[in-house]
C-alpha cells in the first residue's frame, strides 16, 4: 500500500459533514484592504455544533471501535470545544464518555459547551487546576477496575490517530482548491495542542498541496518559541511513519506566530473582541472566544503589517467554537 491507501484503510467512523464549506469573504478583504480572503468552514462540520475536533474523532472513535472499548474519556478547560464535540460523537455512535474538566463546577446553570457537554449526557470530572488531562490516569484506573472499556483521547484529541483527520482534509482541500481555481494559497489557523497543524503539514505533503501554513499560538504554555513547534515535528513525525512516508520533520517546517497570546489562554483582550465583530459585522459569520477570534486577531494584524503580497489569497480555517460564546456573554458584550 502507498501513503495514501494506509490513510484511507486507517479505522474512520463518519461523523461529520464533508467537504465544509469553502466561501470566499469580500467584504472582509475590503474592509482591511488586503489580498484575498477565503475561510474554510469547519465550523460547519456539522456533528454537535460542529468545529475542527469532528475530523480528529473521526479516527479517534474509529480506533476505539477497533479496540473494543465502550466509553471515551478525554479532557479540556471548562469551556472545552474538544470536550463538546467528544461528547457529541460518543452519544452519536453508542459510547459513553467521562470528561476530565478543569476547574470546579459552576454554582448557576452551565451556559455555552458545558450545558451542551450535560445534554450530550457526559460524566465530568471536576480537575481544578489540571485542565490537561493529568487526573486522567487515576480516573481510567479507578473505572478500569469498575469492569468499564475506556478509550483515552488525549488533550485536543492531538495524537497520531486524532491528527490523521487533518492529513485527510489536505486532500479534501486539494479538489476545493482545484475546483476554483486558487493558487498562492497561505492557511492561517489558530493552533493550540498542535494536532491541526501538525496534520495539515503532513497532509500538504502527502497529497502534494503547495499551500503554506501559519499557526496563530493560542496557548501561551504551549506555543513558546523552540518547544511547540518540536512537538508539532515530532507529531507530524509519527503521523509520516504510520503511513509509512519517508519525510523527516523539523522544528522549521512549522510557522507558529506567538504574538497573539494577550492575556493568557482564553483571556479575552480588545484584539479578540475587535475580530469577532469584524468578523460579524462584516460577513455574518461566528468566530469564537479562545481560537478563532484571536487567530484572526492575528490575521488582520499581519495584514496590517504587510505580512502578505497582493497576489498571495489567505484562507482562514474556521476551526469553530462559537457555543463559547454564549459562555462569555458579560465580557464580549462590554
Ligand atoms: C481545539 C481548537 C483549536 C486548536 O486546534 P489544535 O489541534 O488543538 O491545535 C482551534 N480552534 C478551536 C475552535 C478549537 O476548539
């Protein structure tokens, strides 16, 4: 089998609506007087609201078929849009799911991801401190012994099962790509635990895409200079050995742009705010507070400094997120 048969034999359970959306948006373009700009709508993977963790639990569930377990168990901040879409899946294909959630619960009603986390009918875990999966092991352990079959999905679903979702959408892309006709194309994404951009990397080269990708670092303690970028190499490293490709990876084939990082992970700042109304107010569409309001924060700044040649077409990923919105509500209508 060559690289591209090992992709399409790995285990993939279908849960998303595919291909999304590729729009181009004008009245963004016009507004910030820059190079062409086109989104790609993963927010519209359609399953529980959709967003870019739909493509890694693709595989992810599909492994955890193969594997006979019955519940998956994954973990993330409060708000998580990893957690919600793990809950979705889980419900859509008959598993149960245990959420491992930083932070304690909250005395009101639950609003954005976490009141859909409770409808999908999750258990959660309540971690303080550890939003990153570091109370897992006990809790696997502790049900282990209860007789259940759990599926342990790492932070962000970002491990060389997740992130095959991201090497496949390359070549969705391609065909959209080729269907109208663009060329000179840079991805701008908002990039956190890695497994999108890692992905879309290895997936570039497999199909023989020449698009460039540029990570906007979401997460201060994981986007610092030297050590993220090693991790998305060394993840993109094991993504090419699976299937069986014998690119080597490096720190430098990966752009991550860490000037975006404000206040810390999921602090919202003027840069957040402004973009998720430009983004509204401009084309109607949804960004969220965590990712995708500060990668596009980013965006309009990097076109601000001239970052980008007239003739080069950006195409922002929409990686979703919007439900946490409606967990935000006091700071974004301020
Ligand atoms: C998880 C997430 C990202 C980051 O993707 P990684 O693969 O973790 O880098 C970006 N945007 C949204 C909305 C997310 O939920």
């Amino acid at each position: 089998m060559n690289p591209i048969e090992r992709l399409q034999a790995l285990p993939r359970t279908r849960l998303a609506f595919l291909p999304t959306p590729l729009i181009e948006l004008p009245r963004l373009s016009q507004r910030l007087g820059g190079p062409r700009i086109w989104m790609k709508r993963d927010d519209q993977t359609g399953l529980g609201l959709g967003g870019n963790k739909v493509r890694k639990l693709e595989y992810l569930v599909g492994e955890a078929r193969v594997q006979g377990c019955d519940t998956l168990i994954t973990s993330g901040a409060i708000q998580s849009n990893h957690c919600r879409q793990t809950a979705a899946a889980a419900a859509a294909t008959g598993l149960g799911c245990v959420l491992a959630l930083g932070g304690e619960e909250p005395t009101g009603a639950p609003t954005g991801n976490l009141l859909l986390d409770r409808l999908f009918g999750a258990t959660i875990r309540w971690c303080g401190e550890d939003r990153k999966g570091e109370r897992v092991p006990a809790v696997v352990e502790e049900l282990r012994l209860a007789g259940r079959r759990l599926y342990v999905i790492p932070y962000g679903g970002s491990d060389d099962v997740g992130a095959m979702g991201f090497v496949a959408a390359m070549g969705e892309l391609q065909a959209q790509l080729k269907e109208q006709s663009l060329a000179k194309v840079t991805i701008v994404v908002a990039s956190s635990s890695g497994g999108t951009q890692a992905g879309m990397v290895v997936g570039t080269d497999l199909f023989g895409v020449s698009v460039r990708v540029v990570g906007i670092g979401i997460d201060k303690g994981e986007a610092g200079t030297g050590p993220y970028e090693a991790r998305l190499a060394e993840l993109a490293g094991r993504l090419a050995d699976r299937l069986g490709m014998p690119t080597r990876y490096t720190a430098d084939r990966f752009d991550v742009r860490t000037g975006y990082l404000g206040g810390g992970y999921g602090v919202i700042g003027d840069l957040e705010r402004r973009a998720i109304q430009l983004a509204a107010q401009t084309e109607g569409i949804l960004l969220d507070p965590v990712y995708t309001g500060r990668a596009m924060g980013g965006l309009v700044d990097l076109i601000k400094d001239g970052a980008f040649k007239g003739d080069e077409t950006i195409l922002f990923w929409h990686t979703g997120g919007a439900p946490a919105l409606f967990g935000r509500g006091e700071e974004l209508a301020a």
